[in-house]
C-alpha cells in the first residue's frame, strides 16, 4: 500500500493557499506529485504519510482525515499501485520544504495547483487534487475512490 499526504499551507486568503508537492523523476519524465510513499511493516498508513512528508520534503505533520483510496492499473508492467490521500496538518507552518531524498525527489516547494502545467502533474494526483483542492478549507467531501490506467497515450481515468 502506498500512503500520500495533502499538506497545505494556508494564505490569509483561499487563493493565496498552497499545497505541498514534490518533484520526481520517473521513466515517463519529471512530475510533481503529493509526497507519499509505500507502507513499511506494522505501520499504519497515517503513520506512513507522516514519515513520508518528512522523508521526502522535510515538513512534520500530523495525519488528518482521509480523503481518497486508489487504484493505478499499469498491464505494460503488469504491476498496480494501491494507496489513499490524507490530509496532513503541518506542526510547523513556517517551516519551508527541503527534501532529504535528492536521489527521489529533484524538488519540494509549496505551489498553487493551478499554476502546475496538468500534464506535469502525476495522473492520480491531478484528479485527486481537482476533487480536493475546492473543499480545502471547508467541510471535505465524503472519502472518495479513484481508478486510472495507463494506457499507450497516457493516462485513462476509470473511476
């Protein structure tokens, strides 16, 4: 299971908000993505978001709610990836992101989603993000599930 936290920084107002993301290399090129990662023995997946954030962007937070489940279905590797978003309360919202992988993540930086180009945001984290984003402040919508293919041209949203 693969764990990713939503961690935002709050503006004085809704459109100076900005969320945690983290640049990272894969084969298919750099994306900006939620921090997160895969689930270690006996840890539950609140916990794996915490360790997650501060692996790879330096931030200690605290898991909140959760916000969605998953499913990444890629045959050509015949490999899935399942996990969940949590929002993840920064301890310290003064603290800027720093990553202590630099061999995984090129990059951490609080950033307006709106301003990310769509095609360099990783494929669960866009719809992810376009469910969330709206609802940040206010009462958060019902846990919801995602379910995206990669297909030859990119990505495919199944749910």
């Amino acid at each position: 299971m693969v764990a990713s936290g939503l961690v935002l920084r709050r503006g004085r107002t809704p459109e100076q908000d900005r969320l945690l993301l983290v640049r990272q290399s894969r084969a298919s090129g750099e994306r900006w993505e939620c921090p997160g990662g895969g689930q270690e023995p006996g840890e539950l997946l609140e916990q794996t978001v915490v360790r997650e954030v501060d692996e790879e962007a330096g931030i200690q937070t605290v898991a909140g709610p959760l916000v969605c489940s998953y499913l990444l279905v890629r045959p050509s590797v015949r490999r899935n990836s399942v996990g969940a978003f949590f929002v993840a309360e920064p301890v310290d919202d003064g603290v800027d992101p720093l990553t202590r992988v630099p061999d995984e993540i090129t990059e951490a930086a609080y950033l307006d989603p709106a301003d990310v180009p769509a095609e360099q945001l990783g494929p669960v984290t866009s719809v992810v993000i376009a469910r969330w984003w709206p609802h940040r402040r206010g009462q958060p919508p019902e846990p919801f599930h995602v379910a995206v293919q990669r297909i030859d041209s990119g990505y495919r949203r199944l749910v």
